[in-house]
C-alpha cells in the first residue's frame, strides 16, 4: 500500500517538478524584492511575477486532475475540468462569503481545494470508474456526447457533497484533538503537528487550523502553534540538503539542489508573510 502510495504521488508530481520549483524559487525572490522595497506588492510588475508564480499552486487541482486522469486511464481533459470546477471562481467566493449552498436540496459543505491534492485525485479516481460504466451502458452512437455530459453532472456534485464534508470533518477532528493534546504535552504536540503538517496540507486537512492561528495570535499576540510547525519545511530542508551533497548521481544533485532552494524561500516567504500579517 505505501509502495502503491509512493508510485501514485511520483506520477502526479514528476511532470510538474520542474515548474512547482521554479514557482518556490520565483515566490522567494519577489519577498526578498518586497522587503528590500525594489518592488511592492501593489506595482504592476510584482502582480505579473506573482500570478506567474502562485498559478500552479492555486490552480493544482487542474493540473493534478490531468496527472490522475493519465494514471487512471481515463479522459485528461475531462479531469481538468472537474479540477476546474473545484476551484471556480463563484465556488471560491460563496466558500470565501460562508455562503449556504445546497444540491437538489442536499446541504453543500464548502472548503477552500486550492493547492489541495486527494479532493482531486478522488474526484478523478471517481470520474474513471464512472466513464468505464457508461461506456459499457450508452450506445456507440451515443458516447461522444452523453459520456462527458453524464461525467461532469454526476462527478462534480458528488466531489462537492461527499469529499468536501469529508474533508471538513477530518480537519476538524484534526485540530481539535492537536488542541487537546498541546493542552496536555505541548512538546509533544508539536512532534505530531510538524509531523503530519505537509500531509495535512496535501489533503486539505489545514484549515480548521487557520481560525485557532488567528484567534490565538488576536487574544494573545502570538500563536504557538503555528510557530512549531516552521521546523517542517526546514527539516525537509535539511534531509534534502544532506542528499543531495552525498549523491553521486548527477540527475538527483541537480533536483535536489532545485528542491533545497525552493525548500528554503518557500518557507521563508510563509514565515515573512505570516508574521506581517500577524502585527
């Protein structure tokens, strides 16, 4: 199953490596350019340079849902569409709004799915097992349309309905048993949260987190939660450094070193931007 896991994720992400660096690097350096006052973040040239560089983030479920569409052998175009939808703008706003949505009279659970991974690769995963049965159903004749129509109207509500509440809920679970536990050991605490903290993130598990860092950081002044989990990103750092200085193999140097450094202004610009949102 781990084996399995490791193989999905290497197919999703190898063909984007290269650009999901090149954004790291490209966000690091427009912080380094802000705080050194070259640029700020109202001038036209810094907007261009971000919407290069937060695109692919904001945008992943898209560029996910083609990757898992060509691993699950099934249409890719149809699973960037369903990525899409996840992140429509008129969705993104009634989720921003706290907007009460409901399907044919099923209560709608919004979450935010930018930047988020399993949603996708579940609704695709859904999408495959749903265009294999209607190709099996639906006459020859009929496929070119009916298939694609079929997919989106049973795929994309059943993602909003079933993943999001999901996805909710566990990130709720999550949070709540982080808080009891800081309560308890809060080292320990700590070890746990910094631990699962990318994963959580991957799977859209993060955001019940986002209300605690800003209550603690507005009733006390600062959070320390949030403040353990900058070891992360520069444990990861750390691990992909030591790599890529004992490798010998020329093709693995030159990804780590891109994975360093991305590693490293990625988390600085997260740490920049976190603590001049927070004062």
């Amino acid at each position: 199953m781990g084996n399995q896991a490791v193989q999905l994720l290497s197919a999703l992400f190898t063909p984007i490596l290269g650009p999901l660096a090149a954004a790291g690097i490209l966000k690091g350096f427009l912080v380094l350019l802000t705080i050194t006052h070259v640029l700020t973040e109202r001038s036209g040239t810094y907007m261009i340079l971000y919407a290069a560089a937060d695109a692919l983030f904001y945008f992943l479920p898209i560029l996910l849902g083609f990757s898992a569409a060509k691993v699950f052998k099934t249409s890719q175009y149809m699973g960037a569409v369903i990525g899409a939808a996840l992140v429509y703008p008129n969705m993104v706003a009634a989720y921003n709004a706290g907007k009460a949505l409901h399907f044919l009279g099923i209560p709608v659970v919004l979450m935010s799915y930018a930047q988020t991974l399993i949603p996708i690769i579940a609704a695709v995963y859904l999408l495959s097992v749903v265009e294999k049965f209607l190709n099996r159903v639906i006459p020859q004749v009929l496929k070119g349309i009916f298939v694609p129509l079929l997919c989106l109207v049973i795929v994309v509500p059943a993602t909003f309905l079933v993943v999001g509440p999901i996805t909710s809920t566990l990130s709720s679970w999550l949070a709540t048993a982080i808080l009891a536990l800081y309560k308890l050991v809060p080292a320990f605490a700590g070890f746990i949260l910094a631990g699962i903290w990318q994963l959580a993130v991957l799977l859209g598990l993060h955001w019940a987190f986002i209300p605690i860092f800003l209550n603690n950081i507005a009733t006390k002044g600062f959070d320390p939660i949030d403040a353990m989990l900058y070891c992360t990103v520069f444990g990861q750092v750390g691990a992909a450094l030591a790599m890529t200085i004992k490798t010998k193999d020329a093709k693995f140097k030159e990804l780590g070193t891109t994975a360093v450094i991305s590693g490293f202004f990625r988390n600085y610009r997260a740490h920049y931007i976190w603590c001049n949102n927070s004062t």
